[in-house]
C-alpha cells in the first residue's frame, strides 16, 4: 500500500461541485490547465505527442464511501464500482482529456470535469480506444514506424 | 491524500514480471479473475450490465519512481507521464478488462496483465472510448431509454 502524493493541481473554471455538469449527456468541454510540480516536470518529457491523456486525480473534496448509492443519471441505487461516485474506497478518479499544448509543466487541455485546485496523481498516454482517426500516439507510433 | 487499500486481488496466470507479454504489439488476452474482497462485494451491485471495466491497481513490486526511462517498446526515453512505466510517483496502473461473468464477489474478466495476487484499487465501467458495438452499458443505456 501507499501514500498518495500530488504530483500537481488542476486551474479549473469549476469551483464548486454544483458547477460541474453531471448525469445523461453531460458533456465535459471545460479547457483547463493541468500544472505539475517543478519536480517531476521531467516526466512530462514527449507528452506533446499524443492527444488524448488519462488523468487519475483525487477526490478530495469527498468523504468516506459509500457502496450502494444513486446517481444523478438515474433514480436507482448501483453498486459504487458500476458508478463514477466520488464517494469510493480508495478516491481515486479518472478522466480522459484531450491535450491541446504545453508550456513547460502546463498541460492545456480540454475535457476537464475536475474542481479548481484538484490534485492530480497521474498521467497516462491514451493509447486506444479512441476512434483510430482522433488518435495520435507520439513516440510509440515513431517507434513502430521505425522498427516496421 | 490517502492511504490505499485494497478492494481485492488479482487471480493471474502470471507469477513474475518476466510472463506478463510487454512491447509493441503485446496483447493481454489472458483470463483471471478480480477476486473483491467480501466487505467490499456489495459495491459490485449490476456491475454485470458492463463489458468493458477499467480496473485499476497497484504496482505492489515495483519500488520508487524515475521521471525518465526507456520502455520495452522503445529504444530512447520518455517521460514517466507518457509511459505506462511501473515505476511512478504514484504506482496506480490501469487495465481495461472485458468482464466475462460475475460468481459473487468474483468478477471473471479477460484481458488482464497484472501479476498473480496484485492488489486492487478500484473498479470503475468504461462508459465510451470503445467501437459502439461492442459496447455494453449497463444500467446507464436502461435508465437512458426510461428517461427517453
């Protein structure tokens, strides 16, 4: 097991949780900064390259957990791990966003549904499940064309 | 910040790192199963509509981090945030199963790459990012179809 630690923090134009759209057909089209701590900016390195991004974050303005709950896009209670709930064991959230540019440790981005301030835990590339024609995948798809 | 705590743990054919296929064009085909621990179990409720879920867990042998590496996949370095390296400021990884069937609190899935009795984090469904036809979605299109 571990401690989590924010490897840095979401600038959001959402500052409360009522802001955030939620439920059927919400769509998440919020542009947002995704800044990084001077210390692992490295890590950023060849980021550039790819176009969409996972975010996991945490939700840490959420208490406890709950495993049976209802959610804003239905009148039912589910289980919390057929759910998006902020209210879950371990508090770890994810979101897909699409990177329009970076400026050193400043991921801009588009697709963000986080609060202001949010600290993020990780950055993955996406490397599928996009329609093929929407994806790029940096390095990887370089390394595949040089290899053949 | 949290503590992490596992929700369960992986069944896997694989017993070390060196079994687990890595690269380019690695495939994950391989079935396991998510073995939820029985407190947790009741989180689980209509997780079966869902054939896609992303499951994330721990990289419980893999010890600190570096901000820059070489992946198999590759003969330069990338950024630990472009990577799916296991070595990370916060060692979360992230699989995308397909779930095969539930047996209680045993999700049988395929298409898993973690290490035999790798703690599990968080089970969340895959609510897009895969073709339309092969996507399930569970109480969400049922409630989507109520609501009209």
């Amino acid at each position: 097991m571990f401690t989590s630690r924010p490897v840095g923090f979401v600038s959001s134009p959402y500052k409360g949780a009522s802001e955030v759209p939620k439920g059927l057909g919400a769509k998440h089209e919020a542009d947002g900064v995704l800044r990084i701590l001077p210390e692992f900016e490295v890590g950023l390195t060849d980021i550039e390259g790819f176009s969409h991004l996972v975010v996991l974050w945490e939700f840490d303005r959420s208490q406890g957990f709950e495993l049976l709950g209802t959610p804003p896009s239905d009148d039912r209670a589910h289980g919390v791990f057929a759910t998006r709930s902020p209210r879950r064991p371990n508090p770890i959230a994810l979101t897909i966003v699409e990177l329009l540019r970076r400026e050193g440790g400043e991921l801009h981005v588009r697709g963000i549904d986080m609060l202001d301030g949010t600290p993020i835990l990780d950055i993955k590339p996406l490397l599928s499940s996009i329609a093929p024609e929407k994806l790029r995948r940096g390095w990887l798809a370089e390394a595949e064309v040089r290899r053949g």
